[in-house]
C-alpha cells in the first residue's frame, strides 16, 4: 500500500516546484519532506522527480501524481456526502480542480458555462494558461485534471470529448488594413508580412497557419510583437500596432477591426481531454464544459476508420 503521507508530499513538491516551498505548506522540515520522497521512490523502484532548478516528474512519477489527484478528490467527495448528504450545500468545504486551457477559451465560452456549477458545488478553480496545442502537457504530467486541447487522439488513462471548432479571422485596424492591400484592393502577401503580427507569445502557431492555407507560405519571417493577455492582444491590434487572429465570437466586441481576407478563416477543433476515472466532482466538471461548449461551431464530420 502506498503511503498517504508520501503521495500528498509528492503532490506538494511539484504544486510547489521545491522541496522547501513543499516542506512550507505541510509544516514539515526539508529533511523530512526528502525522505518521504526517497522512501516513495525506493518502494516503487524507480525515480519520481528530476532535481534541478526546476523539479520535473518522471513518467512514473506523472502516473503517480495524476493517481494522488483522484485519491485526494475522491476523499473529498465522500467527506462532503457523509457531511452534507448533499455537495454544494454551506458548511461543505471548498475542493480544489485544475485545468488547462487556452487563453481564448478562458475569456470566451469557458468561464461563463462552467461559474453556475462551480458556486453550486463549492469547488475552486485552477486554470493553467497554455496555447491549445500544449495544454496536453500539464494533463499528461498530472497537474490538472481536464484540458480543452486540440490533441484528439485519447492520452493514456484519459478520454478525449470533441468540444467543437473555434473560428478565427485575420484582422486589423482600417489603416493598418489598407497598407496590407495593393492599389487594386486586393490583399498582397508581400504587404502583409512587411507589416508586424500581435500574436499571443511565442507558442501560438496561428498566424503561420493562416498563412500558410490562404497564401501558401510556410514560416516566413516577419516582425513580429508578442502581447500574452487576451484583452490587451486585442487592444494592441485595434490600436494598429499590426494584425492578427482572433476568434469569430470576439469580434463582435471589437467592430472597428477588419477582415484583411474577407472570407479566409482559421478553423481549430478543440477536445476535453480528462481522467477516464473521474471523481464525482470532475464530472460535475466535464457535463458542464460540454454544455458550455456548445457556443462553438460544430465539428466536421470525423472520417471513419
């Protein structure tokens, strides 16, 4: 049997990312906080934690925190029912969730599905930000419970729930626009990239994607300013500072913005990815992400296999 103690220790030293936060969080000395480490590895034979800088897990040590999550959850859902008889009414206590999503997401259809259920059951939420083609990550190192990806393809021990498409159009301030088109109005490939992109940070692919389907350039070089929050990502490119993609629902709080293609669209299909074991708390979770995604466009039909 695995030790308790030992599994919640793991848990705190990668929530954390040092030995001493951990040892903080839990009253424990580092020696102590070290040991449980140590005894949990030499029971189970092999490393859990990489030491360094930064502490990363092992494989092993990924299964075992993702297992630590669910044992955690699960007690927290039986206490509420043997308290309470009912999750969500006052004077149960609070349960933690972390997730992973992109950034557009959060800001759009996530949030506002998801609030109702979260006050009603009393859980707190976590949101790692990431670009939609890695919040995977964080699920696959068993720091959260569920991710809205575009990953399709099921990770092991988890199920992957098509979500829908999020649409997005290239745009720009009129000015900025104008300078992107020929005299003729059409849009010119060789104008565009002589303007800057606002793009999220330095993971979001979607600009190269577009350019790529719509003018058939792959990575071409271009300035290029980075802007890692959704409200001034917007801002910065409705005050001309370049264009960019943003998604279909957005623009209609944005309605100086113009389409540089008209027409030419980016489409991402999104996926929960989440735990094939879910505690009573995480499907509460996961009914209320597919609700909420209902806002997004359909999913083209998948090809069969």
């Amino acid at each position: 049997m695995l030790d308790a103690r030992h599994l919640e220790t793991l848990a705190a030293v990668v929530e954390h990312g040092s030995f001493g936060a951990a040892a903080a969080s839990l009253s424990l000395s580092l020696a102590a906080v070290s040991l449980r480490i140590k005894a949990l590895e030499e029971q189970l034979g092999q490393r859990l934690l990489v030491r360094g800088k930064i502490i990363r897990t092992t494989p092993a040590g990924q299964a075992l925190l993702a297992h630590a999550k669910q044992l955690q959850m699960m007690e927290n859902d039986l206490l509420a029912g043997l308290r309470g008889g009912v999750s969500g009414r006052r004077g149960t206590a609070w349960q933690s969730l972390s997730v992973a999503v992109n950034a557009d997401s959060v800001s759009g259809w996530f949030l506002p599905g998801i609030a109702p259920i979260l006050r009603r059951h009393r859980l707190l939420l976590e949101v790692i930000i990431d670009d939609q083609d890695h919040t995977h990550d964080a699920l696959k190192n068993g720091e959260v419970i569920g991710c809205v990806t575009t990953l399709a393809e099921a990770m092991h021990g988890c199920v992957a729930e098509p979500l829908g498409v999020m649409r997005y159009r290239c745009v720009a301030a009129p000015a900025v626009a104008e300078r992107c088109r020929t005299r003729g109005g059409a849009p010119s490939a060789h104008r565009l990239l002589a303007e800057p992109a606002v793009i999220f940070n330095r993971k979001d692919a979607l600009q190269d994607i577009f350019l790529e389907q719509h003018f058939g350039l792959r990575k071409p070089n271009y300035p290029r300013h980075f802007v890692p929050a959704v409200d001034a990502f917007e801002a910065a490119i409705e005050h001309g500072l370049g264009w960019g993609m943003i998604p279909e629902q957005h623009l209609e709080m944005r309605p100086g913005l113009v389409d540089i293609l008209p027409g030419a669209v980016v489409d991402v299909s999104l996926y929960w990815q989440h735990w094939t074991r879910e505690p009573p708390s995480a499907q509460r979770l996961t009914a209320a992400v597919r609700e909420a995604a209902a806002t997004l466009r359909p999913m083209p039909p998948q090809p069969r296999r």
